[in-house]
C-alpha cells in the first residue's frame, strides 16, 4: 500500500513540526509510545510534556522512558490535557511547534475512561493561544465506541469552524473501510 496509514500518517506530520530543541505536548500519554517517539525528536536540548488522566497511563510512560534512558526529555502530569495552561513552564509558552491526542480511551485499560470533546476542545484551545505559529496539532479520532462517535461529531463541528486566517485544518482518513476507522484531523496555527 502506498497511501500511509493513519498513525504513520501522524508521525509524519510530527516529523515535520519537530526539531532537536523544541517543545511536544503528548496531551493524552497513554501507553506512551508517543511520548518516548516525540523525545526522540526533541533530542536533549527539547522537552515533551505528557498528560493522562489516569494513574495506568502515567506509569507505563514513565516505565517506556526509563527503558530507553529518555525520562530526562519529559515531564509528566497526572491530569487532564484541558489544565495544559496552568501547568505548563512560562518558558516553553509560544515554543511549542506539536501536540498529539490518541482520542478515545487507554488501550487495554478501562473502556469507561474516555476522552471528551469539552476537555480535547479545551485543551486545542489553549494550544492555539501558546505553540509557535506553524506549530502542529495532530488529533487520531478513534471514534468506534458510543462516546467516540460523540467527541468526533463535536471535534469535526469546532475544526471546522476555526478561522483560516487562525489555522490550516487537514483530515486525513481512509472512507471506505469498515468499523469506523480512526481519522487524523491536522491543524497548524497561522497567527
């Protein structure tokens, strides 16, 4: 297959929004697969911030990042992604040029656990205000659950409404695959 998949597809838009140097937000750790590959990016010199909501999340990143001598690149916060504003340093604010969200829940976690389009809005939001211009938000939509089709219906309304002179807005999906497959929405701050 030659189009990329989706969560390859992510990591390329990360690729290109990231330098040695720079500052990642993870606003959703997860597993922290995403977390350890944005502190590959940023090098020693950058930092990722990481946020979860639960306490499985936090230590399984923290337990990827010891494995492979990164936990020195990152900081993470046992909250949710919308309180980015009132814990980030003063000093990363207008530096950060990516975030990634895995919207949906933890996987192998508790299925009750789920994002919420109120707190991912938020949190864009906040994002908007404080990355660099040119920054990236990559948000991976998994919306196969009854809560996911919700966060979806209510992401797609506020993307698209968001001022072009504001933000470019990218979805990327494949339509003709069964079981409501995960789509990215992209969107990169102009001003």
């Amino acid at each position: 297959m030659k189009l990329d998949r989706i969560l390859p597809y992510a990591r390329i838009l990360l690729e290109k929004a990231l330098s040695p140097g720079d500052y990642a937000i993870d606003a959703t750790a997860g597993n922290g697969h995403d977390t350890l590959f944005l502190t590959r990016l940023v090098g020693n010199e950058g930092h990722v911030f990481a946020f979860d909501v639960q306490e499985e999340a936090i230590q399984q990143t923290k337990k990827r990042l010891v494995e492979n001598n990164a936990e020195h690149r990152a900081t993470l916060f046992l909250q949710s992604h919308d309180q980015l504003i009132n814990v980030l340093p003063e000093d990363c604010k207008g530096k950060i040029t990516a975030a990634v969200f895995n919207l949906g829940y933890l996987p192998g976690g508790d299925k009750s656990i789920v994002t919420e389009a109120v707190s991912t809005i938020s949190a864009i939001e906040q994002l908007l205000d404080i990355m660099a211009v040119e920054g990236i938000i990559v948000l991976v939509v998994y919306h196969g659950h009854p809560e996911g089709a919700i966060e979806k219906d209510a992401l797609m309304s506020y993307v698209t409404s968001l001022p072009q002179d504001k933000a470019h807005v990218l979805h990327y999906g494949f339509m003709n695959q069964r079981n409501a497959p995960p789509f990215i929405i992209a969107i990169e701050k102009r001003s």
